[in-house]
C-alpha cells in the first residue's frame, strides 16, 4: 500500500504550474506583434511563404482575440468542453472494458474452468506491476483520490493517472476481479478537467472547483445518470452545496451523458414494467428491505474493513502479489459462480428478471462482498458502485421473490425490488442517500417506485449510520492519513445561530424623533454607552452620552436626534441568522440590533462580540461533554 | 550597409553585433500558450476524438451485434438438437449482447427462444415468470401473449390460456398487415381446436363466428374454415365459406367438394350433386397437369372417395325420392315401389344374416307390398297416392331396422333411401 500523504504536503508538480499561472494570465492582446516585421537579413523583402505565414498568425490571433471572455463564462464553456471530453473517456472505457473481457475470458456467460482462475491470476500479477512501478497513484477506487486532489493537492491530478486508471481498471474489470467502472470514471473526469484547468490557465481557486465538475462529468456518463452524479459529487468530493460551482457541474454532467447516449444508447440501464402498488401493505416489505439492505451494508464495510486490515499488514513484497492471490481466490469462488465475476450488470437484469432461486441470489450477494472485499484490498484498482449495486440487487430481488411465494397478493414487479435493493445499498454503504434516490430513478426511468425507495433507503441510512459512524469513503481515506471534510459529518454539526447568543433589549433605547434634549434628559445615571437609536424606516445606529451632551451644549437641544447624529448605519441582524454572518458584521461596534423579520423597529435582542464568543464557548463545552 | 542603432518599433538600442533588433527577431510566441489558442485547440481535438470515439463504437456494436447473432443461431441449433441446457446458456449469452444492439423485434425473438429453453429444460415456473414480466412492459404484444396462452394451457390454466389466446388475437403482431391478418387467424385456429379439445364447443363456434368474419381474401382460408363449420355442425355457414372462396377461386377442389358436402348435408342435393361433379372433373384434370400434386399425401384420395361417394347418394336420392316437387303421381309410386323393393332386399340380407324379426307392413299397405308384381303395385299406389307417406315410413322403419342390426348401407341406392326416408320421417314428427 503506497505511504499516506501528509496534510498540506503539495504534490511537486502542483506547485509550479498553479504558480506560472499567475504570470501567463497577465498575458495583452496589445503585445502581439507585427507578423508582417521582417525577419534578420531579410530587410526589404518578403516572400509569399512568409507573407501567408503572417496572414495565417493574423487570422489566428484575432479568432484568439474573438474568444477572450470573463472568467466565469469562460468557465461555463470549459466546463461543457470537460463534459463532452470526460463522456467521450469514459465511452471508450467502457468499450475497453468489454473488449478486455471478451479476449481474456471469451464471449460466453460461463467460461471455461480454467480460464476463470487463470485469467484473475495472470491479469492479477500484471496489475500489480503496473500498479507499483508504472502508475501508483491509480490505486483505489478514484473517489477518495480526487477528493484528496481537491482539498489537499489544489485540484491536481495528473493525467498520466487518467491514462493510468483507464489501463488498469479496464484490465482488472475485464479480468474479472470484482470491481465496478463507476468511481474509475469519476477519477478520469476529475483528471481531464484537472490537466484543461492547467493548460488554460485557471486561477488557483478555479483550478481546485474545475476537478469536482470533471468527477461529475465522468461518474453522470458512467451511470448514463446526471442528475445522480450531480448529487453525488456534491454530497462525496465536494462536500459542501455551493451555487458558484453548481452550474458547471451540472452543466458537465449533461454535456458528458450527450456524449455517452450518443454512442452508447439512451435506454435506462435496466428496464422494468412500470411499477403500480399492489396492496398498501407492499410497503412493509420494502421496510424489510431497508432492514435487509442495512445489514447487508454493515457487513460489507465491516468485511471490507477487516480484509484490508489483515492485507496492509503484510509484507511489501506481498503487494505484487495480493491482486494475484484475489484473482485466483475470486475465480475459484467463480467457477461455481461466475456471477460474481467483473461488474456484473448483466446478473442484475437477470436477476430483475426472476432467473435466480432466492437462495441463489442471497449467496450471490454474500459472496459478491467477499469478492469485492478481496479485489479492493488487494489494491486492484476499480470501483465499489457496481459491486455495491449488485449486492443491492440481488437482495432485493430475494426478498422479492419470497414476498411473491408468501404474498403474493402484496407483490409488485420483482424488478422493483431488486431496483429499491440497489437504492438501498447505496444509501446503506456509500451513505449517500440523496443520491441513492435518484439514482433508482434515472437508471430505470421509473418515477412511480419512488416511495418504496425513499422508505428502504431511509431504513437502511439509519441502520447504517447507527452501528458505523463513518461512512466507507471517510473510512479509507482516515486510514490512508488523510483527514478530509465529510458532508455527513458535516449535517451532524450543529450550526450556531443569534438567538444561541443574543441577550435582551435592556436600557434606554431612543428614537430617532425624539429631540436632544429629552433624549440628554433620560440619560441620567444610565450606564450603557452608546445608546442605540431606531428611525422609522427600520434603520438602527449608536450614539454616545458624550455627543449627545455635547449637542445639548450647542444649543441643538429643540433639534431631533437625526439631524444631529451622523449618517452611518448600524448593521441589524435576525435571530434565524448564523453566529458565523454575526461575526462578519459585527466589525467594531460594540453590539448589533437583533430585529424581527416582520418590522426591522421590533427589537427582540442585542448581540455584542462577547456574546458571540460565549455562544462558541458554551457549544464546544457541550460537544466535548457528549463525546467523553 | 549601416543599421541604426534604436529600434524604430520598441526604442530600444540594437545591441553592438545584432543586425536587428530583439522584438523583431523571432515572433513570439506566447499566443500559443494563451487560453483562447488552447482553447480553439481542445475544441478541435474534440472533434478529432469524436471521430476516434465513433469508429471505436461502431465496431464495438458491431462486434456485440455480431456475438448475439451467433449465440442466437447456436442457441436454436442445440435447442433442435435436444440439448436444451447448453441451448439456454446459449440464448442467455445473446441476451446479453443484444441488449441495446438489435431492434426490439428481434431481442423479443431472442427472449422467446430463451423462454421456450426454459420450459424445454423443464423450468416452467421461471419462464412463466419471465414471459408475465415481458407481458408487464407490453401487455399487447401478441407473440408473448401468444407463449403465455401455449405455456397456461399446458400448465393446464385453462382460464389464463384462453385470456392469453384472446390477447394475442387483438394484440400487436409487428409484421406488414398481410401477415398479421394470417397470423390472427392461425392464433383462432388454435383456440377454436383447443376449445373443442376441451368440449367448449358453444365457445369453439363463437371463435369459428369471430373467424369467418375476419378471413383476409384467401380461398384456400375460406375453404380451410368452410371445413371447420362442417366439422362443427355448422352446414349453412360452412357453405356460405366455400361459396365466397369460389367466388375468389371457382377452380379450388377443396371448396368445390366442401360445398358439395354442405348442400349434401343440408339436403340440397340438386346443388350437391353440381358441387360434387366440379370437383370430381376439377380433381380429374389437376391430375392430368404434369407433375402436379405429385407430393399428394392419401388424405386427398380419401376424399375424392368420400366425394364420389356424397355424388352417387345424391343422385340416388334425386332418381328415388318420390317427395321431389313437380312428380306426378305414377312416377312417385314408381319411385316409392323401387324404394320398398331395395329396403326389401336389405331387410332380408340383414334377416338372414342376424335372425331378427321383418317388419310387417300394415293392412293398409299390404296392397302394394303384396302386391304381384311391381307394375301393379305402382297403378295401385298411384291410384291410393294419400299412401304414400305410411309407405315411406314402413320403408324407413325397414331400413332402420337393418342399419341399426346389420350397419350402415353400403350401397348408394339403400343410402339414398335411409336419407329419404329420415326426411320423411323428421317431416312428420
């Protein structure tokens, strides 16, 4: 297993080109110069070579000219660009996996005895090689990588890792080791769009966003899903909902699955019968599949967590060996069930399709995580979506098939099950269950199942979430040294708002009507200093005892506080508003009014600095106390 | 030559050595390296990828089209084989691979030979499942529900399979209009034999009703048809089938001898005997065409008997039937004498034969069965004509006697009389 990278340690070449940026960038049209100069020892004469040569750079650099544009459309155009490139990868990915298995282990469905042992094997031995000496930042399942290149590398991946995972995974996934395309592809997306932010120059903000649209690029045109993979780059890599870098996702992931419809085919990925209830009751089955689905996905990240485990503490030199000794073990399991071999998409719509007893089909889910815990610790490299989603499917349709020997009055389609089954490992394993939902969707294109699956993955979120804290990703990347933001652990943390911090209105609060010398006469022996003042139109400001005095003695004492108080605007906040927004606001005044959001002149509180400070305080005091 | 020491483009001073100055020595060229030249150029290596990407999948298509097809043809070759296990691996693999590569037609063909593996290696179950969920995304499809009827029926589901017979005769056959004309009527064809298999016969002859009126402008239908109604006791409709395919084809031997039968049975037997003649003369010259009918199968010789047969009856009858409109008198005596010699003659043989008691004539007829000979007893009747009928009766009484104790009659002429005689017989009662 390759050494963790520490936090904050730049790759070597990341920091060159984000640092030639800043000064290619600066580059004038104005600088051009005259093509039509003569050249040393010329003077006087041109020939026609030279002349066409001048006229060619001229029309080139005005058509240069013609697209200079703002950065933010420029960024809009690159992403489509990443789209449309990360979608033509992955089609050729997907080909290369496909042509990989038919010349390894041939066309038909149940190859030979021998070759599916030998084959994981060889392949095994030659990936690691590659792996190890040709191209070691490939291993992995590409997620965790590119949210590492986001946080921590500025966005950098470098292509030759695109180049790099295309060969391997198409070689382990066509082998037969038990690997999905899915998270590959992500990785690829994000490294296309890595290497085109270098090439043009992006800032070093852009060049860290331009990774994330790359990923949502690759993953939408491996799932032929955009919405999905939308969802899922923000929920996994990103981390964080933000509309700045919202539109280029988007606008990637539909450029990208343009491109693999067009050569590839718009059909869903699998296709059931529309789906209608049968009996309200149908839905406790589906709660059972939650049930099902989370244990199933506590045990596949238990497993995973276990192989790999016992795997990082062998020897070094085992590391040529381990894909090898997965192949073989993964094979032999093979030549029983070849099911459990590769992607397996076409088990799954087998498996839709009733083709399988439901013992069949719950050994092949088992078996299908041990498969895969064996191929991802072994450090071949491929994706845990498809494996996932076929556990998924398989227990679905199991629990499908018995609600239709017991039930079957309370039966839907058996392909709705095992579509929900997928969902529900989604949402169970990878945690992601937002995107679990319109996953189901978009690979089926069936709107009608989105009850059963929003109750199944619920079930499943929550059995998954109370008996494993963290979710796989994060767990692999803690244990490669990484420590990077997890969006789930981010919606447990509480956000602080004013009304956490705020305290009540006390003291003499003035009007802006009100005249200087009423006001100077309430002072009294009044403490507070500043006062605050309320106009009419909702505006709040401060105004001290001394000027207040002072304006009395200057015989302003007949004028009303706004003629005499200085324009400036105290910044009001509401109490729904985060202690973060307060912070920014409050600058040097010594407290800011909290208003209702009904009438900016109802006061309901005041919140100062060391109120904010407090709130901080009192909170972490509290999370500390809940962890011990 | 002397160079001038400022540069006239920068303002620079030409370093001592240099010709020209730095600005005009070399183009720069940091253009290359702008954003918008880059630019320019992914987007026109995209396009040169879109080239490489298209001719990579166009053969990727083309290699999975090519795999289907050929798992496909092994697929059916171990199924006409017997080898139903390897068949379906096989049909599996070609599922597979057309996916997404074949037109909808054809991958439907592929799942039904896959269904029809299953149920050959005795996987019932799954492959009614299989079927129920290709009925799921298209209820109307007629070839599956086609399968379903055929697999129900067998299971012995007999409500579901007549559902499903229904639903492939009204359901979407993908073929030219032709064919599904045709196709709908073989898919009657089988309800109506399972019907009557089943001894639905009332629904049988509601499916042969629906039938007739749906047959596409084809003699060798309507005559195929004519033959079922006759089968199924449906003489007046089956000559109405064997009429319009005449109509279509006034030369088609098998409407010609179904007509004949028909007028046969309904007791037309002036048109009978015309149909009859057509189609023996027809048959004759079919035979004299040079290598026609050489692969005739003994069914045909059969029913040219059977044709010959109906034409000997009735002509018989026409020659014997005293009832005939437009007779006088001596002639239906004539003609009910030469009946009672016949039955006579039978009653006597069947006598001998098996021991039973002849019937005996009653008083009133004995002036003509005892009569001395058969000139007088014809004068005599048809002097007493009003006996006619008691005559005919003791006649079918004679002749029912033998049928019932010695068989049916050989011959055309004791045929002819037990026809008349049932006529007679079901005209009084």
């Amino acid at each position: 297993m390759s050494e963790p990278q520490r936090p904050n340690e730049r790759s070597p070449e990341a920091e060159p080109w984000s640092a030639r940026n800043a000064e290619q960038s600066q580059v004038k049209t104005e600088d051009v110069p005259d093509w039509s100069a003569e050249l040393p020892g010329e003077r006087g004469k041109s020939t026609f070579a030279q002349r066409l040569k001048a006229v060619v750079l001229e029309a080139l650099e005005r058509a240069r000219a013609g697209l200079s544009m703002r950065e933010d459309n420029f960024f809009l155009l690159l992403s489509v660009i990443i789209g449309l490139y990360a979608g033509l990868a992955v089609v050729c990915f997907r080909i290369a996996i496909d042509y990989t298995r038919l010349w390894l282990l041939g066309s038909g469905i149940n190859p030979g005895p021998i070759r599916v042992v030998l084959v994981p094997t060889v392949a095994g031995l030659l990936l690691a090689f590659i792996v190890l000496r040709i191209f070691p930042r490939v291993k992995g399942s590409g997620v965790t990588q590119t949210k590492s290149a986001v946080y921590i590398y500025d966005g950098y991946i470098s292509f030759d890792t695109v180049i790099g995972k295309f060969l391997t995974c198409a070689l382990a996934i066509g082998s037969g080791q038990s690997l999905g395309p899915e998270d590959p592809s992500l990785q690829m997306g994000a490294g296309i769009a890595s290497a085109l932010g270098r090439r043009l120059h992006l800032s070093r903000e852009k060049g860290r966003l331009i990774a994330p649209v790359g990923a949502a690029a690759g993953l939408a045109a491996a799932f032929n899903a955009p919405i999905t993979a939308v969802l899922f780059v923000i929920e996994e890599v990103i981390g964080t909902w933000s509309a700045g870098i919202l539109g280029a996702v988007v606008l990637a992931a539909v450029a990208a699955v343009v491109v693999m419809r067009l050569f590839l085919g718009a059909q869903p990925l699998f296709q059931i019968p529309p789906y209608s209830m049968a009996h309200p009751t149908e839905l406790l089955s589906y709660a059972a599949l939650g049930v099902l689905g989370g244990i199933m996905s506590l045990i596949f990240v238990k497993l995973l967590r276990w192989v790999r485990a016992r795997t990082r503490r062998l020897p070094r030199w085992t590391l040529y060996l381990q894909p090898a000794l997965a192949g073989m073990m993964i094979g032999g399991i093979g030549l029983k069930f070849p099911q459990i071999m590769g992607a397996g998409y076409e088990y799954m719509d087998q498996a839709m399709h009733g083709q399988f007893l439901w013992r069949t089909l719950v050994a092949l889910a088992l078996l299908k995580v041990l498969a895969t815990s064996l191929s991802i610790s072994s450090g071949a490299p491929g994706g845990m979506f498809a494996p996932a989603l076929f556990v998924g499917a398989m227990v679905g349709a199991a629990v499908g098939t018995l609600q239709h020997q017991f039930f079957p009055g309370a039966a839907g389609p058996l392909g709705a099950y095992a579509l929900v089954g997928m969902g529900t490992l989604f949402a169970g394993f990878l945690r992601a269950p937002m995107t679990s939902v319109f996953m189901v969707l978009e690979v089926s294109g069936n709107y009608s199942i989105i009850v059963p699956v929003i109750i199944s993955n619920a079930i499943a979120y929550v059995i998954g979430r109370r008996f494993q804290q963290t979710a796989i990703f994060d767990l692999m990347t803690r244990e490669e040294g990484l420590d990077l933001p997890s969006m789930e652990e981010g919606r447990e943390q509480t956000t602080l708002l004013v009304e956490n911090a705020m305290r009540k209105p006390a003291g003499l609060i003035l009007k802006a009507s009100d005249l200087v010398a009423d006001a100077y006469s309430r002072l009294g022996d009044m403490t507070e200093d500043p006062l605050l003042v309320s106009y009419d139109t909702g505006r709040w400001t401060l105004v001290h005892k001394s000027a207040l005095q002072d304006a009395a003695r200057a015989g302003k004492g007949g004028q009303p506080l706004s003629q005499v108080l200085p324009s400036g605007r105290l910044p009001r906040l509401h109490p729904d508003q985060s202690l973060d927004l307060a912070l920014r606001l409050i600058r040097d005044a010594p407290f800011l009014p909290v208003v209702h959001r009904a009438d900016a002149r109802h006061l309901v509180g005041l919140l100062s600095l060391d109120d904010i400070l407090a709130a901080y305080r009192r909170a972490s005091i509290i999370k500390s106390g809940a962890v011990e | 030559m002397e160079f001038s020491q400022v540069c006239p483009k920068c303002g620079r001073t030409i370093p001592q050595g240099q010709i020209v100055c730095h600005c005009s020595m070399r183009p720069r060229r940091y253009w290359l390296h702008s954003r918008e030249t880059i630019l320019l150029l992914c987007v026109l290596g995209l396009v040169v990828a879109f080239g490489i990407t298209g001719f990579a999948a166009q053969l990727y298509h083309g290699r999975r089209a090519e795999l289907a097809r050929s798992w496909f043809d092994r697929g059916n070759a171990e199924l006409k084989a017997g080898r139903a296990a390897a068949a379906l691996s096989d049909f599996r693999a070609a599922l597979v691979y057309a996916q997404r590569e074949l037109s909808r037609d054809e991958q439907q063909q592929y799942e039904l030979n896959f269904v029809r593996a299953l149920i050959a290696t005795g996987n019932s179950d799954a492959a009614r499942s299989y079927l129920l969920d290709m009925w799921d995304r298209a209820p109307g499809n007629s070839p599956v529900n086609l399968e379903l009827a055929h697999l129900t029926a067998r299971m012995g589901n007999d409500a579901d399979a007549k559902r499903y017979y229904n639903g492939a005769i009204l359901g979407v056959w993908d073929q030219d209009a032709g064919d599904v004309l045709r196709r709908r009527l073989d898919v009657r064809l089988e309800l109506y034999h399972y019907l009557m298999d089943r001894g639905e016969k009332t629904e049988a002859q509601a499916v042969l009703l629906a039938m007739a009126t749906a047959i596409p402008p084809d003699p060798a239908l309507h005559a195929q048809v004519g033959q079922l109604m006759l089968q199924a006791g449906q003489p007046q409709q089956a000559l109405q089938q064997f009429q319009q395919a005449l109509r279509l084809d006034s030369r088609n031997y098998e409407a010609m001898a179904g007509a004949g039968e028909a007028d046969f049975q309904l007791g037309n037997d002036r048109d009978a005997v015309r149909y009859l003649e057509n189609a023996i003369r027809e048959d004759a010259q079919q035979k004299r065409r040079p290598g026609a009918r050489a692969n005739d199968s003994g069914s045909r010789e059969t029913e040219q008997a059977h044709v010959v047969e109906n034409l000997a009856i009735a002509q018989a009858t026409l020659a014997l039937d005293p009832s005939r409109l437009g007779l006088d008198p001596r002639e239906r005596a004539r003609r009910a004498i030469r009946d009672y010699d016949a039955a006579v003659i039978r009653i006597e043989s069947c006598a001998k034969e098996h021991g039973i008691a002849l019937p005996e004539p009653s008083r009133n007829l004995t002036p003509f069965t005892d009569a001395a000979s058969d000139e007088l007893a014809e004068v005599t009747l048809a002097r007493h004509i009003e006996q006619l009928d008691p005559l005919m009766e003791f006649i079918f009484e004679m002749e029912s006697a033998a049928t019932e104790n010695c068989g049916p009659p050989a011959d055309a002429t004791n045929a002819a009389i037990v026809r008349i005689g049932t006529r007679t017989h079901a005209s009084h009662t």
